[in-house]
C-alpha cells in the first residue's frame, strides 16, 4: 500500500501538467469518432495503419521543430525543405546511388537551417520573420528546379525503405516514425544538451551565466528543424514514388498545431517529444474522420485552424500565469 501511494501521487501530479492535455483530447476525438462513424472503417486497424503512414511526414517535423520552439525559435521554411529535399534526393537518384540522393537531400535540411540560425543569431532578428523570407526563397528554388513539373522515383529500394515497403507486416513510415521519436526523446530528456535547450528557450540570460553557449544552441535546434523537414520530404517522396514542387506546402499550419496542442510552448523553455507524436497523430486522425464524414478538404483546414488557436490560447494563458 505505502508502495503505490507515491504512484498514485505521480499520476495525479502528471494529470495536472500541461504535458498530460494532449491524452485527453486524444481520447475525447477517438471516443467521439468512434461513435459517429460507427458505421465506418474507421476503427479498423487498417485505417490506424493508413493514419500513421499518412502522419509520419508531418510526425517528424513536428519532432523537429520541437527543438526549435525549445530554444524560443519558430521554423516557416519547413514546408519549403520539404519539397526542395524531396525534388533534389528524387533527381539524384537518376544520376547517383541512394546514399548520393540521401545525403543531397539532407544536406539541403542543413543548409537551410545553418542559414536561418546564422542570420536570426547575427541580425538579431525574429525568427518568424527571418524563416518567412527563406521560405519564400526556397519555395521559389523548388519551383524554378524542374519548372514545376514532378519527378518520379522508380528506384523500389529507395521507395521501399522511405514509405512504400513493410518489414514483418509493420509499415516502414511506422519504423521511421519510432526511430526518430526515440532519438529525439533521448535527446531531450537524457542529455545534457536537450536540457541546455530548454535552459536557453526559458531564460537565455541565466543560461549563458550558466556557461551555455547560447547562439551556437540555438542554431543547432534551427539546424535540427529544417534537417527533420529534409527527412519528411524523402518520406513523401518513398511513398509516393515521386517529388513535386507542391509537398510539404500545406503542412506548415498542421504541424505547428500538433506541436503545441501536444504540450510544446510556442514561446521556448518547454518541449513534449512524446506529446508532437500525439499531436500530429490526433491531427491525422481529425483529417481522417473528417473525411470518412464526408467534410471538404476546406472544412479541415478551418478544424486544424481551431485547433490551432486553442493550443495557442492555452499556451498564451500558461505563460500570462507563470
């Protein structure tokens, strides 16, 4: 008895955090799903299944631009890293071998995110504006690469291992989903640096009396972010055997919203791995049961919209109160 007594005041204490709101509108939005699509797919495992490899893309930017939010920074140009990577590692693969592609895809991700830490850290700048302008930049490179039109991937290892392909029955997007979520907890909770991360993103004087080295941190988090975009873009581009102009362009608003319902403040010092996978799942699963009601690709994007401006709401709340 005096055994479970600390348990149960743990327990108590986590469902009073912040971090905690997550699971429970997560399992009001399944509860509620479950009862009104009822007459649907929508429990079946093979519709979960669907929502996950639909998410990971989206799951792992949202892992990355929790490191992001940790330090205070805020990254627009993913949805831009996304469909540059995607359109570089897909032209590559016509010329070189999956590693060349990879890693020409990701060092777009490294590019992008030294760029966007080395002007915010130098000019002092905001991040929201300075990531707005590279989004544009990028965007427009996307754009101006292969004059808009798609580029296909018929390479099958390559779309086996980043989204098409099932190992023992588990989807690949699933395997890619759990990996980077456990590096990424790793990361923030069990290392040194994950902690500076959050001493940076909560008092940026006191961390750097403390001996942190503060700008170089918070350009490694930005560095992170857009890697993790570069990431996605390869997901989007194995599952859908190809590359367009246009992945990731929609992404931006979705992937903001599942990172701060899940308990990440949008205003540094607070970072939930666990809760941006949560988040960008419940987002999937609000797109599909939408669709499975018969909502119009408009109607979602005001529900993801609403989401937002809760999450944001709460969080604006939290920081007034603290």
């Amino acid at each position: 008895m005096s055994a479970a007594m600390p348990a149960m005041a743990q327990l108590k204490q986590f469902a009073l955090r912040r971090e905690a709101f997550i699971y429970y509108i997560f399992l009001v939005v399944l509860v509620l799903f479950a009862i009104f699509l009822h007459d649907t797919a929508f429990l079946t495992a093979t519709n979960f299944m669907n929502i996950v490899r639909q998410t990971a893309p989206i799951t792992v930017m949202a892992v990355g631009l929790t490191f992001a939010l940790a330090v205070g920074h805020i990254d627009l140009s993913i949805g831009s890293v996304v469909a540059l990577s995607a359109l570089v590692g897909a032209l590559l693969l016509q010329y070189v071998g999956i590693p060349f592609a990879i890693i020409g895809a990701l060092s777009i991700g490294l590019l992008v995110g030294l760029i966007n830490g080395f002007l915010i850290e130098r000019l002092q700048v905001s991040s929201l504006l300075i990531t707005l302008g590279t989004m544009g930049v990028v965007t427009g490179i996307a754009r101006q690469l292969t004059n808009l039109e798609s580029v296909p991937i018929i390479n099958q290892s390559f779309n086996f291992a980043f989204g098409a392909g099932d190992v023992f029955g588990i989807p690949v997007l699933l395997v890619w989903t759990v990996a980077v979520a456990t590096l990424a907890y790793i990361v923030m909770k069990k290392l040194a640096f994950g902690r500076h991360l959050l001493a940076v993103g909560g008092s940026p004087k006191a961390a750097l009396a403390m001996g942190i080295k503060v700008t170089r941190l918070r350009i490694y988090a930005l560095v992170i972010s857009s890697m993790a975009a570069a990431l996605a873009g390869l997901l989007y581009a194995g599952r859908l055997h190809g590359a367009r102009y246009t992945l990731g362009e929609a992404d931006l608003l979705t992937v903001i919203a599942a990172v701060a319902i899940g308990g990440t403040s949008l205003f540094g010092g607070r970072a939930c791995i666990v809760g941006a996978i949560l988040g960008s799942w419940l987002m999937g699963m609000i797109n599909n049961g939408l669709i499975l009601s018969g909502f119009s690709t408009n109607e979602q994007m005001i529900a993801r919209g609403l989401i937002l401006i809760i999450a944001v709401a709460i969080g604006v709340k939290e920081l007034k109160n603290g």
